[in-house]
C-alpha cells in the first residue's frame, strides 16, 4: 500500500505542517489535518489564506476553511462555478504560487 503526504508551506516554500497518511484516501480529507496542525514559533496558527490545486476545489472544502478564517484560494474545476466572496476574487492572485509546493515535494524526497 501506498503512501500520500500533505505539505502546508509558507509563500517562500518552506515547509509548516506535513502530514503522512494512506494513499487509497482524496487529498481533501488530509487538508484540514494538516492545516490545523501549522506550527510557527512553536505556537499553533492558522494561515491568513491558502491556496490549492484543482484536486481541492469543493463546497465543503471551502465552507469549512472560511468556518477556520482562512481564505481559500482554490482554482475551480472546469464545471464546477462555486459561490466565492468579494475577498476570494481578490484573493485568487496567490494561486500561481502552487509550484513552490511540489518544489518543496522534491527536496523532501531526495533525503
């Protein structure tokens, strides 16, 4: 069986939360996990916004990053027009920022 990480990293690409679960469940169920668990100066926090790939973009997903007081900055599927806040438009621009992350991917698995 296979193994799925899931890396919470600040818009430099350094890493803030990793999570390591099975690789038979969805990306989102591992999502809030790891951004609950952000950690900076030792202090639990949670991120002002986030921003995620097309594997992410759900209602519930959504809903319940604004209930933590995150900003999701998810990019929309092709069918799929969610309900986003005047804040999320603007808000949209932090999404070309996603390669950092699978930069970070690498540098953890050439260890």
């Amino acid at each position: 069986m296979g193994i799925k990480r899931s890396l919470a990293a600040n818009a430099k690409g350094h890493p803030l939360a990793h999570l390591t679960g099975k690789a038979n469940h969805h990306d989102q169920t591992f999502a809030l996990k790891t951004l609950d668990k952000v950690t900076i100066n030792g202090k639990v926090k949670r991120p002002k916004r986030v921003g995620a790939d097309k594997g992410y973009d759900s209602d519930k997903l959504r809903k319940d990053c604004r209930k933590r007081k995150i900003i999701p900055c998810f990019i929309a599927r092709e069918k799929h027009c969610p309900k986003l806040t005047k804040r999320e438009r603007k808000e949209q621009k932090y999404c070309c920022k996603r390669w950092l992350i699978e930069r970070t991917f690498a540098w953890i698995n050439m260890n």
